[in-house]
C-alpha cells in the first residue's frame, strides 16, 4: 500500500497494480491538480518498479468519474484574468500550459512502457474518458449504470484532454464528430462497438478481465504509436472522408446554427490533426482549447450551466440553521396531467406518494399516467420491471382527504382558479399535520393571494412545475409575502430529492419562466403583425439559438391559454394591460378559426396525422399584408426575440422578483431553453457589456416600440460599468 490521498495500490501475485480512485469526502471521483498530481507519482512508481508487470485503474465508488472538477475550470478563468492583469503578453501563454497539464500527464501514461487497462464500472464522463482512452486496454462493466461520455461540448467547450484525437483514432470520424459534436452518452455496449472500449462484463468479472488482459500480453503500446498505422476509414485524404467533411460543417451549422465555437472547433482539431502525427495532433488540440477557453460563450456557459447550477441544486439558497425536511410521505391533489406527473416524479425518487381527487376513478386515472410512463420506461431499456412496480407501489389514488393526514407535504395541483384553489385549500387544511407544509402547483396566480385562503401562510409555499414534468429539469420555487424559512427550505429539499433544480422567485403574475415566455411570444406576434413572413420569425428564434420557434411555442402551450391570460389580465388590470391588437390576433385565431394549439391539431401550424410533420398553417399570410423576405432583416429578428426576453429578465431582477443573477440565468436556459450559449438571459447582458445592450435597447426602442427601453437600473448599471453579477452577487450572501 502507498501513502496517497486519492488512490490506493495492491500489487497482486502476478505482478499487476490495481490503482483504486477514491477520493475522500466526494461522492464522485473528479479531476483535481491533486489528484493529477498523485496520478503523475503513481506513474513513476510503477515505471521505477520492476516487480510491477502493468496496471489495472479503476474506481472504489459506484461510478468511475464524473471529470474534471468544477474547481479546476474555475481556477482557468481565475489564471486568465490574473495573468491578463499581471502580463497580458504572457497570459495566453500561462493559460495554454496549464490546459497541457492533463494533455501530456495521459499522454506520459501511454508511453511509460507499462501496460495499463481502465475498469469502468458506472458514469466515466470527461477527462476520465479521456484518461481511460489513454490506457491500452478499456473493461467497461455491462451494468446499467455505466454512461460514457464527452459531454463538454454542453458546457461550451470541448474534450481537450487527447479527445478530440484519441477517438478518430479509433472509432470513425463520423461516429467520432457524431459522439464529441452532440456529448451524448454511449452504453458499453454502444462504446464496444464503436471499439472505444475492449470488453464488457459482469459487474464482478471487471477487475479479473482487466487483469486477465495484461496476463494474456497487452502491449503497452497504442495503435497510434506503432509504425505504419492508419485512422480507422483512412484518413483524411480518402473518399470517404470526401463525402464526409464537406458536409460536417453544414450539418453543424443546421444543428447550432454557428453558436457554438466550442462544436466547430471539435471539427476542426478532428480534420487538422488526422492529417499530422499525434503529438502534433494533442498540440493542435490543446492550441484550440486554448482559444476556446477564452471565449465568451465558454466562460459564460461553464459558470451557468456547471457551476451555477451545481450549487443551485445543492441548495445555495436553502435557509441555514434549518434541519434537512424528513418527506416520509407526500400528498398531491388534482390528479389531472399535471398533479398525475408530480405524482410519478415524486414516487420515481422513492418517496411514498397519495393522489388524492374528486372520486376514486379520477384518482385511478392519475395513477395510470404514471403505469404508461413506466410500461415507456421499461420498452425503452431505462428501467426494469421490478423498479417500475416499485415505483407504482408507492402511488395510492384515492378520494379521501384523510389520506393526507399523516404527510409531510402536500402539493395542490388542481384547475387554474381561484375557487376552486380556495375550496380545495379548505378541505385540505381541514386535516392536514399541523407542522405540514402546503405547496400549490400555480403557473400564473400569485401565491400571497392563495395563501390568503390559507390559516397558516407561513407554511404556504409555491412550486410552479413545467410541463412534461418527467422530463423538464426546473421547477420555480415561490415565495408569498409571509412564506417562512421552514416552508422554503422542505420545498427545496423536496426539489432536490427528485432531482430538479430549483429557482426561488418572490411573488408576481406570471412568476419568472412564464414573464420571458410570453415576451418571447408576444414579440413574435409584433413581428406578424409587421407582415414578416412566419417563416422567418421561426428560424430566425432558432439561428439566435432557441430550441423552438415562438409561434411554435404557443402552439405547445396553447394559444387558447395566452387568449385566457389576455381575458383574465383585462379583468383584473384593465384593457390598457394587454395590447389591443395582439388580442384581436388570438381571438381570431381561437374564436374565429378553431385554432387552439397543438392539442386541437391545428394552431400558428398545422398538425397532420404522423409520420407528417407539423407546418405553418397558410392562412397566417393572409392575415397581414406581407413584408418581402429579402427587406426583412434576419439580425435584427434575432436581436428583438433575445432583447425582449433579457429585458424582461432585467425587470424582474430590478422589481426583486428573481434576487440572484445564477437563478435568472439558469432558469431562463432550464425553464424555456433561451439560447444556452449566452449562459442565460443576465449572462447575455453582461456578456455584450451592459453599455452595448443598453443602446442596442434604444436603437429597437425607436422602432420597435417602447417596451424596448431600458430601465433605470439598466442605465444606472452602464453608467457605473457593473454587471449583474457583479453588482448583485456582492449581495447574495445576506439575500439568501
């Protein structure tokens, strides 16, 4: 045994090391300047030792690793700004060295003479794939709970840590571009064919099969290494590859529309270094991670959708000093889709769950939403039997309040009505622990006005969850003017225990996710309004890097629905607060026409019966006189749909809607998918420098109309040069 802090090594009879990852105090193993620190002295020991005939790596926890560590990527920006500061002539120079660092540490492992074999046995992610692919042999356990994966692309970088050039080395390039350009996870079985991994075995043949590997002769030199050797397809310069890489780029360009440097450099350290040996290949690579680790989009997207979110989702906005929420039981009532859905998640994370309706067959058909998602689940290979009987068993429909008597939390998921909410809220309390705490699922009724229904608004909470819930990540966390600590911190420990991640929102119409959305929407209706053609408008959202197209949006949401939100916000504010022509439109569309949404089949597009796809519906042209195509800019269709959007998150950060910049960016990339490139809607602003976007609102102000005009707190944050992190995440500390 040796005195490491990360690892452990038992050399057996036969002369083979297994080098045990198992880092202290983490629950996963990752990537630190320590860890590769001790990696480096582990490969000189077993180099200096002549009794050590070759090495098994694998790890003592249940998933390989998940990467490098978050404090590793922090510590990148940390050097380029310290360096840029110190010596700018030098910076570049500071930063490629240390993104080296793990680049030529893998690339010593390969050449160190000995043999080496990686014995994955859950989630090997990032650069432990990276290192796994360095080592000579690669044993991946057939269990269900190994994924490999370069995921980095998600984060706006790229594998570069020998990724980019160890794959094409051994996969096809397709299969190569495909795995990098996209960072979609691979089974064993997957990565086995695609020769990224040698065998796959019983979870308890692993460590023996890896040995075995080495007792049968591996050598312990790589395909790239020996004389002669080839890419798999041939290279570069084949035919193959002619039909290939001229259409790579363009099928990138349809996929991300050039948002994303990180993807496009994938392509190109794939092409360039094919074409080269492969140390000048890793030196390509490391040159365009380099590069790409001073992008915005890379800085931008790592703090938001890594770094950000880890810490929302461990809770950095729980209230201290509270003792973590037991939910031995939870309670939903209204079993419709939504409460069906909240349902399922809830039993999906183990905890014991009543569905509670207006009668036993409206509670039964709650519960059969859940048996067909897991009969899905099952069909699909993501779950067994014996876990989707488990997860069934845990839901009891019934129509009896006194279900809920014993549970620790109880969520109202009932019809969008005030009556109907306060009529429930009654009959719950009727019987509910006097320590519970109530949750109500609302998508646009304030919460301080609900608790008012409520004899304990302290322990009155919403969670506003998005649909479908199984699969939408982000559920907004919110609090009414009397919302206690206790309620809050059970709502997130609840959010936690299914997985989400939570954003805590204080009390308004519409909340945060909903308030961007229907800007999003409504300058698409502007935009229809002007005669732009539909078309446009769509692929213009998706080149500015949304997933979907506004149009197509409220088709999912239903264009009823914004016509109920109009009707309901007249009501209760007035005709002035909805836009007299954007109601003429959906009523139209809704009264006139029929067109409701996707659900009716037919809304801003119409629904064929599959395999046909959904199409504009043609009547939108008739509705306004059309504007040629080629006088319509398409830059300036990106900007009103991303300005728009950002501005309304502006406001809700200056009304203290949303109190912390990491929760607007994450739940505006979370909630409704705004172009994750930017790191989110404040990340967009202070990415272009809050000046540029304050003149680029006045510029579409004096066209576009005055919802464009930036706020005060806007103009104050560019006279003073902040940004929304920096003038807001001084304060976090005390505003959570």
């Amino acid at each position: 045994m040796s005195a490491y802090k990360n690892f452990t090594i038992e050399t057996d009879a036969d002369g083979i090391a297994l080098v045990t990852w198992d880092m202290p105090d983490k629950s996963m193993n990752v990537f630190t300047v320590e860890v590769m620190d001790e990696l480096d002295a582990i490969i000189d020991q077993v180099v200096a030792d002549a009794a050590i005939k070759g090495v098994v790596i694998t790890s003592g926890k249940s998933s390989f690793s998940g990467g490098a560590d978050l404090s590793m990527i922090k510590a990148s920006f940390d050097l380029l700004k310290e360096a840029e500061a110190a010596d700018p002539a030098t910076a570049v120079q500071k930063l490629f060295d240390a993104t080296g660092r793990m680049t030529w540490l893998f690339r010593k492992l390969e050449t160190c003479g000995k043999p080496w074999v990686s014995a994955i046995n859950g989630t090997c992610m990032g650069g432990a794939f990276e290192m796994s692919l360095a080592c000579h042999g690669r044993v991946a356990s057939n269990a269900k709970s190994v994924k490999i994966a370069l995921p980095e692309v998600k984060v706006g970088i790229f594998p570069g840590a020998g990724g980019t050039q160890r794959v094409p080395r051994l996969a096809n390039a397709q299969d190569a571009l495909q795995m990098m350009t996209t960072g979609s996870s691979l089974t064993a079985a997957r990565a086995k064919a695609m020769n990224l991994v040698h065998q796959v075995v019983e979870p308890d043949q692993l460590i023996p099969a890896a040995k075995q590997m080495i007792k049968d002769g591996l050598k312990p030199v790589q395909p790239w290494d020996e004389k002669g050797f080839k890419a798999p397809g041939g290279g570069i310069w084949t035919p193959a590859s002619a039909q290939l890489w001229p259409a790579a780029p363009a099928i990138l360009r349809r996929e991300t529309a050039g948002n994303y440097p990180g993807a496009l450099a994938i392509l190109k350290c794939v092409y360039e270094g094919l074409q080269v040996p492969f140390e000048t290949g890793l030196k390509i690579e490391q040159r365009y991670f380099t590069y790409i680790l001073q992008t915005i989009e890379a800085f931008s997207m790592i703090r938001s959708l890594f770094i950000s979110m880890q810490e929302l989702g461990k809770g950095a906005r729980r209230p201290a000093g509270v003792p973590k929420a037991e939910l031995k039981k939870v309670a939903v009532v209204g079993a419709g889709f939504m409460g069906a859905s909240i349902a399922y998640v809830t039993a999906a994370a183990g905890i014991p769950v009543v569905l509670i309706d207006r009668d036993q067959e409206a509670a039964d058909k709650g519960k059969a939403h859940s048996e067909g998602l897991v009969t899905g689940a099952i069909g699909k290979g993501r779950m067994s039997k014996e876990e989707g009987e488990k997860l069934l068993s845990l839901i009891t429909p019934t129509p009896d309040y006194a279900g809920l008597a014993d549970a620790d939390l109880v969520i109202e998921a009932v019809f969008e009505d005030r009556n109907v909410k306060k009529d429930v809220t009654e009959k719950i309390e009727a019987v509910l622990r006097e320590d519970a705490i109530f949750a109500s699922n609302t998508s646009t009724l304030p919460i301080t006005g609900l608790a008012k229904n409520s004899k304990r608004p302290g322990q009155f909470i919403g969670i506003h969850f998005f649909s479908p819930v199984d699969k939408m990540m982000l559920v907004e966390v919110i609090l009414g003017k009397e919302t206690g600590d206790r309620a809050l911190a059970t709502a997130l420990d609840y959010v936690a225990a299914i997985k989400k991640t939570p954003i805590v929102v204080n009390d308004t119409r519409g909340f945060y996710v909903n308030r961007c959305v229907f800007r999003y929407i409504g300058e698409a209706y502007d935009m229809l309004l002007e005669g732009v053609p539909a078309a446009m408008i769509e692929n213009a959202a998706k080149m500015a890097g949304m997933p979907v197209g506004p149009l197509s949006l409220n088709d999912e949401v239903a264009v009823d629905l914004s016509y109920k939100i109009f009707k309901a916000s007249i009501a209760d504010l007035g005709p002035q607060s909805v836009d007299p022509r954007h109601m003429e439109l959906v009523t139209k569309l809704v009264e006139g026409e029929g067109r409701l949404g996707r659900k009716a089949g037919k809304g801003f597009y119409d629904y064929p019966p599959k395999p046909a796809k959904k199409k504009l519906w043609p009547g939108l042209k008739d509705l306004y006189p059309q504007q040629k195509p080629d006088d319509v800019d398409v830059k300036v269709l990106k900007e009103r749909l991303l300005v728009t959007i950002a501005l309304e998150a502006a406001r809700t950060m200056e009304e203290g809607i949303v109190t912390d910049p990491r929760e607007a960016d994450v739940g505006s990339i979370l909630g409704f998918g705004f172009a994750p490139y930017t790191g989110g809607t404040l990340s967009y602003i202070d990415g272009m420098g809050v000046k540029t976007f304050v003149a680029l609102c006045e510029k579409l102000a004096a066209k576009y109309g005055d919802h464009f005009q930036p706020t005060p707190l806007l103009k104050d944050m560019a006279a003073k040069g902040e940004t929304f992190y920096s003038r807001f995440t001084a304060g976090t500390k005390q505003a959570a």
